[in-house]
C-alpha cells in the first residue's frame, strides 16, 4: 500500500533524476570556455580499435581556451591527432614536444544564437520530466482510498512547491549557461 510520504519521496525521486541528466546535457555543450568534457565524444584508433580519448591520455584545460591532451604511449600522437581533426568538433591540434595543444576556436554570434536554442529545448524537456513527476504523483494521490481529503490538499501543495523548487533550479542552470555561451 503506498502512502503520501512514499507517493512525495518517489515524485522528488523523479524529478531530480530529470534536473541531473539535464545538469549532464547542458555540461557537455560547448560555450567559449575550455572544458575536459568537451572531447568525451573523440575516439581514437589505437591497438587496433576504437578507444575513447580519456583512456589514450590525460585531457587537461591550462587555459580558458585551450585543451591539452599529454598521451600515455608517445606513438599515439600522430592517431590521436588525427582523431581530434577528424572528429565534427571543429579542431585544429598541434604537437609540441610530446603534448598535444587544442586551441578552442571563439564561437561566432550565429553559432552562439544557435547553442542558445539548443540549450532551452534541452531546459524545456527537463521541464517536461519535472511535470510529469508531479502529475504522476498526483494521479496516485487521487488514488488513495484512506488519505483524507486534507492530507490530499495538503501532499498536493508539497508536490507543487518541489515542482516550483525543481523548475527553478533548472531556470537557475539555464540562465548560467546562456551567459556562459553569451560571454565574448
């Protein structure tokens, strides 16, 4: 038989798991800062297969624009080069002694504008996740047979105010990365 508190702790369940897998989408867009994240997507042919980068060599950020990429096995320059350059990211890396350095081209306005779109819609389906926890929530409270109707008012303004709580974090979260991908 589940309850109110069952019913309240499985819609906060949901709703972070929304704000969270949000949280990783929008982390890995790509605004004018250097981010490590930004190359988890470049796979590399070495030892015969497709290895991701981060298992061919350490990525570091020294600088806001600029990504590094220092390779465990020195023969995998030439193959992790090549996989940076070929990868749709739009990089252009140079070898220096060993160290693999990729300046981060400056993003153009039109370019910006667009990640700006990307970044609502994705905002916008963390929206989506969060309401569907709170309408779930409710059907289940409508549901219940030996909750008072002040118990269900009163569990229905608690799944209001998370949904209001949660929404407002991902506003929070958006408004950081569109400044972030605003930023010249």
């Amino acid at each position: 038989m589940t309850t109110i508190p069952q019913i309240t702790k499985d819609c906060r369940t949901a709703m972070e798991k929304s704000f969270e897998a949000s949280k990783r989408e929008l982390a890995s867009i790509r605004t004018g800062k250097a981010t490590t994240s930004l190359l988890d997507t470049v796979r590399v042919e070495a030892y015969g297969q497709q290895m991701p980068l981060n298992q061919v060599g350490s990525v570091s950020a020294p600088e806001p624009r600029l990504l590094t990429v220092t390779p465990w096995d020195k023969g995998l320059v030439s193959a992790i080069e090549k996989a940076l350059r070929e990868s749709d990211l739009g990089l252009n890396p140079q070898t220096q002694s060993g160290v693999i350095r990729v300046p981060l081209p400056s993003l153009n306005e039109q370019r910006r504008k667009e990640l700006v779109k990307v970044v609502h819609k994705l905002a916008e389906e963390a929206r989506i996740g969060i309401r569907h926890a709170r309408t779930g929530a409710r059907d289940q409270l409508k549901r219940l047979e030996k909750a008072s109707e002040d118990d269900q008012k009163k569990a229905e303004k608690e799944l209001q105010k998370l949904h209001d709580d949660f929404i407002g974090r991902i506003d929070e979260l958006l408004k950081g990365k569109e400044a972030e991908i605003m930023e010249v």
